[in-house]
C-alpha cells in the first residue's frame, strides 16, 4: 500500500487564458472574535456565512483532512467517494496500488463524475457526455473528439488531482497545499496519543461495514472542539447514558464522576482527553477480556494503556475525531455554517477474532453509532446551541472558554503540554490555531500571474 | 480459413475474465479479447469497442454479454451484436474452440457466419 506524498500528475492544470475574478473574495479578520488569553469566543464564528466561506479557504484548502481507511482500498479500481471541506472527492486505487485522490467534477462540464458512495471500477466516466478518465485521471476517451480544435490535448484535461494524500497508520489523510508541512510532522506528538488506538495490534486496525451518515443542526466546530477539549459534559449530558452503563444496582459512582486523567494540547489545534484511573473503562467485556494488557503494556507503555487507551475523546484538526474505546472514528463535514454531515466509521484490531470484532461493532452503535444513547446526547447540545444562534443579541454574548487557563504543563508522563482532563486547554489550542490560519493567506491566495502581453 | 491460435489452457482465463490476443499475434489488423463467459464457454470479439476507444476486455463480463468498462454499452458474446446504446455496430466474432485444456482461437473466422 502506498500513497502519493507527492502528486504524480499535474494537479490544478493550466487553465489557458482564463484567470480568476480581479479581486478575490474579501477576508474577515478574527482576532477580535477569538480571545484564546482570556477563554472568549465570538459566536458569530458558529454563524456568519463569511467566515464560513473563509473556513473553506483558509483552512479546509490547506489542512490535512481525513478521507477514508486504507482497508476500504484493496484492490485496483476500488474507491471511496467523500469531500474535503465542500469540495467532492474521488478516492481510489490505481493500477500500481497507489491510493490517489481527485477533484470528483468533470473537467469538461463539472457534473459530478462518480455518483455512487463506494465500489470497484475500471474508469470513471461521466454520465453528462461521456468524457471517460482512468484510475490515474487521465482523460482517455472523448466522444466526438474529431470536432475539438487541433490544439485541444487530452493531456491538458486530466481530474484535478488533490497534490498530497499520506497515511498514518491506516488512515488516509490529504491536503489541497502541495508544500503543506508533512502529516507526520503536522501531528506531531498527537501520534502518541493516536497510537493508542491505532497501534494495539501489530497487523493494524481495519474498519467494518460500511460509513454511516447522518446530519445535525450545528457548526462543524462544535463538534470538532468538543471532542478535542471537553470531558466536561459527561457527567451532566450523558447522566443518564451513564446509569445504563454502570454494573447493575451498583449506582452511581464517585470515582467515574471524579475520574483524574489529562487533556493533550497540540499546538497545531489537535487535542485528546483521557481518564486515567482504572474504572473509566467503559468496554465492550469482549473486547475487555481479548486484550492481553501485560503485552499492550510493552507494546505503548504504561501511560498509553491507563490513559489514551481508556475512555477517551480526541480531535485531529480540523475535522476528524475518534474515540478509542467505542471503536469510532469519524469527520464532521461542513454542510454551511448551520449543519454537519457526519460520517463514522467503525475501528476494530484487524487480528480480533469475528466474535470480539463483531462485539466492538455492537458497542459501538449501542454508545456512538447514530442513535447511540453518548451520540444523541451530544448532537442534541450543538443542535440546540445552533438553533438560536440567529438571534442578534444571542449572537452578541460571547462563550466562555475559560476553565483550567495556566494549567497547560509538561507533566513528565505524557508528550507535549497537557491539561487537566476538566479543561477548555485544548479548546482554546484548537481555536488560537483555527485564527491563526484564518488570519494568514493560504497557498491559493498568491497573486495571479498577468496573461501575457499586458 | 485462418489458422488456430492456441491462446493457453481452460485454466489460464478465470469466469468472468478476459485475455487480449495483440493483433501482431493474431495475424489480423485488430486486438482480439478472448472471453471466459459465465456460462462457462469461451468467446472471441475485436477488442476495441465500437463505440469508442474502450477495450472491451477491461469490461464487465455478465453472463454471456460484455459491457463496455467506459461509456456501458453492451455486446453479445455470442453473436457481438451491440445491445444498447451508446454503440450501435456490432463487434466482429472470432471462433473459439476448447480442445481438451487447451483454448484455440480462430481469428477472423466469424461465429455469426458459420
């Protein structure tokens, strides 16, 4: 398996004479609607179309985004359509068995080139007028192509290929900046934590099924954040998803409501939080009784198995989040400011056997599937934020963000700066680097050479 | 009257698979793709579909029919008839005989005719 560190084709082809408008769209600066120092947060950033359209920009153009696992990639032809920020899609394998990605519009008309959400093929053809690309993106096949100019080239009119798509251990990242920081790099020691997840068995993780979506009244961010940053609500939201949990008859227990544990605080707006005492488990008692924790132990060390191995939350910004215990992984795609689309999938060790798979599966629906009895909870939080935030005064009160400022601290046990596990840290990380790129031009953004002869 | 080609044994084309004998090979002026159809039987048709520039071989073999990998047209493995649109002209036919294992190709010799 491999991937295209480097686009192979010429992304973003010449475009002949054509240049953009004149003057690009107008930018909107943030620094006065996100105070990280004094933990206050502007809620226009959740509602105002502007920044909504300078996200798609600023930083779902230029940040790693998560597309899809390497196991829903097998064989040649396979693929897996998604989108990064707005933008569709096509992830596939090619006959070399590298995982590429390209524009999913069709160079000649734009209409959507692959319809279908996954499958196997041979080329992709569009169902407009018939132009056929290969697995490469090569335009191969133009119907009545004897009536195209003489210096019409096919070569000029291949799919506009995403320029960098990396792994991290089975997961499928890509980034639209061609001199973008590389992925490894660009999370940094948020790989420790990942790895929690990712790097129990030595053959890897795969994902079961197939992608469940479904849609929620809300701002991508407040998604993206909470599972960054926010323990907090556990206990008042899932109070009730908790009392199901618990052993029966055995009631409510101090030390999973006063559980200790850490937040990791990436600066690069990652972050993970993670319970640290024994009890926070909240397995599926298959998957609890598979693991051979004595050889996990050797395997990620001590730390990793009692903290980011336990019950944790975690966010790789800008959109992609996980939770390691429920076996989920998902994005959160930005639908407009008011919506997101979320798209989860399932994570098991690839070496469990079917019956513990298939147990991680079930518990996974049961806590974060789409009626998840955790997921409904916290959808309901960010709908009912989202459904009043058109009100102009509601709109003008600030959020506050402020729990555990000045608690960021190398602790000796875990990479990077970490926070206490009740702690907005990674929130106010997240947002300092979301206005950060907001505020800086992107790759895109550098003036557009004048057509010759002016 | 051409001559067979022995293409190779029964077991060297899977179900639902193709092989393309080159023109240079075949002796005539077309690849030809060499079908191992779902019912079991093997067929021979130009490889190059007639719609456009397509190899017919890459396509999806769905019991005796063949849809073009490109733009879905359909042929008849046995008779090369084209079944829908886009392609309207029919794929020229090549006998093909199983002898023992082995798999002889008649290129030029048409089905349709015989």
């Amino acid at each position: 398996m491999s991937t295209t560190e480097h686009c192979p084709s010429e992304a973003n082809a010449a475009i002949g004479k054509m240049r953009g408008p004149e003057h690009g769209p107008k930018n909107i600066d943030v620094s006065a609607l996100v105070d990280t120092e004094g933990g206050l947060i502007d809620r226009s950033i959740y509602t105002d179309p502007g920044i909504y359209d300078q996200e798609m920009r600023r930083i779902f153009a230029r940040s790693w985004l998560f597309l899809a696992h390497t196991s829903q990639f097998k064989k040649p032809g396979d693929f897996f359509t998604t989108f990064m920020g707005q933008d569709p899609v096509i992830v596939t394998m090619d006959k070399t068995k590298t995982i590429r990605a390209y524009l999913n519009s069709c160079r000649h008309r734009g209409v959507r080139l692959c319809r279908a959400d996954a499958g196997a093929t041979k080329m992709f053809t569009c169902t407009y007028h018939g132009w056929s690309f290969d697995l490469a993106g090569a335009l191969k096949t133009v119907p009545n192509e004897k009536a195209y100019p003489e210096d019409f080239d096919k070569k000029d009119w291949s799919l506009i290929e995403v320029p960098r798509l990396s792994e991290y251990k089975g997961l499928l990242f890509a980034n639209w900046d061609k001199d973008a920081e590389d992925l490894e790099d660009t999370l940094g020691d948020m790989r420790y934590y990942m790895d929690a997840m990712l790097d129990r068995d030595p053959e890897g993780t795969e994902v079961m099924g197939g992608v469940m979506k479904w849609e929620l009244e809300g701002n991508w961010k407040l998604a993206a954040e909470q599972f960054a940053t926010d323990w907090y609500h556990v206990n008042m939201s899932h109070a009730s998803a908790l009392m199901v949990m618990s052993p029966t008859g055995k009631g409510p227990k101090t030390e999973i409501v006063a559980t200790p544990g850490r937040q990791y605080v990436s600066p690069n707006g990652h972050g993970a939080g993670f319970p640290t005492h024994p009890k926070s488990r909240f397995d599926a008692q298959a998957v609890h009784e598979h693991y051979d924790y004595e050889a996990l132990r050797e395997r990620l060390g001590d730390a990793a198995v009692e903290g980011p191995m336990t019950t944790g939350h975690a966010t790789v910004f800008p959109s992609f989040s996980y939770l390691p215990v429920n076996g989920s992984i998902r994005i959160w795609h930005p639908k407009g400011p008011n919506k997101i689309e979320v798209w989860a999938w399932i994570l098991v060790d690839k070496s469990m056997p079917d019956d513990v798979k298939d147990a991680q599966r079930l518990y996974n629906l049961r806590t974060f599937g789409p009626s998840g009895i955790f997921e409904a909870d916290d959808g309901e939080n960010w709908s009912e934020i989202q459904a009043i935030s058109d009100g102009f005064i509601t709109n003008s009160v600030p959020l506050n963000f402020q729990m555990g400022i000045g608690s960021e601290k190398e602790d000796g046990v875990y990479p990077g700066q970490t926070s206490e596990l009740y702690s907005d840290a990674a929130g106010r990380s997240f947002y300092k680097h979301w206005s950060k790129l907001m505020n800086t031009p992107a790759w895109h953004e550098h003036p557009a050479p004048a057509p010759a002869g002016e | 009257m051409s001559e067979a080609i022995n293409i190779g044994t029964i077991d060297d084309i899977d179900e639902g698979e193709a092989r393309v004998i080159p023109a240079e090979e075949n002796g005539t002026d077309q690849d030809i793709a060499v079908f191992h159809a779902e019912d079991g039987n093997f067929y021979a048709l130009d490889d190059t579909c007639t719609h456009e520039t397509a190899s017919l071989a890459d396509g999806w073999i769905e019991g005796t029919e063949v849809e073009c990998p490109v733009h879905s047209a359909k042929f008849c493995l046995k008779s090369g008839t084209a079944l829908c649109m886009p392609a309207t002209i029919a794929a020229r036919t090549h006998k093909v005989e199983v002898s023992g294992q082995d798999v002889l190709l008649y290129p030029a010799v048409s089905v349709v005719d015989a």
